[in-house]
C-alpha cells in the first residue's frame, strides 16, 4: 500500500509540475528564446493560442506592433498569448531561420501545437483581431 501511496503522490507532484511549466502559470505576455520556444510556444498552444513577435530592437515597425499586440493579448480575456522571441539575442536567429523569417517584424499564431497563420510588419489593432478571428478562430472583444 505504501508503494502505492507513493505513486500517486508522486504523480500528483508530476501532473502540478506540468500544468506548471505547459501553461497554467505563464503570464500573458513572456519573452521566450530558441531553448524554451517547445515547452513555451508548441507545447503550450496546445492550452491556448499562442501569438509568437519575432522582433530587434533596432527595428522600428517592431517598437509600433509591440504595443498593439499586448493590447489586444491583454483584453483577450486569457484566450491570447504572446510570447516574444528577440532575435538578436543569443541564437534566436536559428529560430528565425527554422520558420524562413526574412524580416522583422513577423508574427505567428500556434494553435494546437502547429503554426496556423502569419503576418509581417506593424499592422493597426483592428486588423490583428480580424487575423485572430479568422485563422485562431478568435472572436476578442474591442473593449479592455
């Protein structure tokens, strides 16, 4: 019995530590890198979508989409996510390269664990809501 106890316990901690690390604790808008974009952006757009900026800080219709997509992650009421991978940090760029990015910024919906659309340059908040409504399936409400 014992050995049973343990067992479950043990897959108690494990099911608490994976909802931990899949989703249910990430924040709606994270920075994410090429060592984490599986457990941050694939394995987690299995719970909820996942919007993915590729961005530079050099880049400035990078600095005009980046206010338009927390805005519209954030009154998503959680059915949004946003990770942001900065490209020019450590070997961000092979993750770039992985998904043929030719410039910045581009952006990319993960539904399901597969990439579902995309889109570049800075684009205004009412077109980024209709791109999430009709490739996410997104119906995001205008209002915070």
């Amino acid at each position: 019995m014992t050995n049973a106890r343990s067992a479950i316990r043990y897959n108690a901690a494990l099911y608490a530590f994976v909802c931990f690390v899949m989703n249910d604790h990430l924040p709606l808008i994270y920075d994410t890198s090429l060592e984490n974009f599986e457990r941050d952006v694939i394995a987690a757009s299995r719970e909820t979508p996942i919007l993915v900026d590729f961005w530079a800080d050099w880049c400035p219709p990078c600095i005009v989409l980046a206010p338009v997509l927390e805005k519209v992650v954030q009154t998503s009421g959680g059915k949004l996510r946003l990770a942001k991978v900065e490209v020019d940090e450590g070997d961000n760029m092979k993750l770039a390269g992985r998904y043929g990015l030719r410039g910045f910024p581009t952006v990319l919906l993960f539904v399901d664990g597969e990439e579902r659309a995309r889109f570049a340059s800075a684009r205004p908040e009412r077109w980024v809501r209709d791109f999430l409504k009709q490739h996410g399936g997104l119906f995001l409400d205008t209002t915070p």
